[in-house]
C-alpha cells in the first residue's frame, strides 16, 4: 500500500518561497512518477508540475519558471521548490503517484500567500 505525506506547508507574503515535501512509503520510489496537484475549495484539482522515474519535468503554465519540481530516491521525496509565490498561489498542495489500477494521494499541505 503506497502512503504519500506532504510537508512544508505555511504561510508566505507574495514573492516569497516555499518548498513542499512528500516522502513516499510502500513502494519503490525510484519507478513511481510523481505529481503535484493543487485545489481551491469550490474548483477542480490542478495539475501543477509532475516528474518521471526518468526525471523527466512537466509544469503548468502558470507556475513555469517559478516552480521547481525534484526527486531524491534515496529519501523516498519529491519536492517542489516554489518561488516569486502570488496569492493566486493559495491552494492545498497534494502529493499523487499511480500504481497499476489506482491513484494514491497524500491529505495534502495548505500554502497561503498573503500580505
């Protein structure tokens, strides 16, 4: 059973940093890629930024260039370095991987921009 924990999570005024963590458990990290999400209550959950066992990086546009998404296998964790953060940043932040048949989802880290 895959387990997903995110961490880093906080409050930051605009144009600040922030880096998110989610340390995976139950599987071989190291095949698995990985993906962060982002939700405002009331909307969709987004895609934000995913990387492959291959370290091969996508992002939304919206967090091109401010974004930086990482992997360390031998931590079990995925990062994601976010930068220049705006208030339209404010979201729960979610961790997802897939095994063959589901998804696996972490509960997520709340990041506030505001002044």
């Amino acid at each position: 059973q895959v387990t997903l924990v995110e961490s880093g999570g906080g409050l930051v005024q605009p144009g600040g940093s922030l880096v998110l963590s989610c340390l995976e458990s139950g599987s071989i990290f190291s095949i698995l890629d990985m993906r962060w999400y982002r939700q405002v209550p009331g909307k969709q959950r987004d895609l934000v930024a995913s990387i492959t066992a291959g370290e091969k990086t996508d992002y939304a546009d919206s967090v091109k260039g401010r974004f930086t998404i990482s992997r360390d296998n031998g931590k079990n964790t995925v990062y994601l370095q976010m930068t220049s953060l705006k208030p339209e940043d404010t979201a729960i932040y979610y961790c997802n991987t897939n095994g063959l048949l589901k998804q696996y989802w972490g509960p997520g880290t709340q990041v506030t921009v505001s002044s």
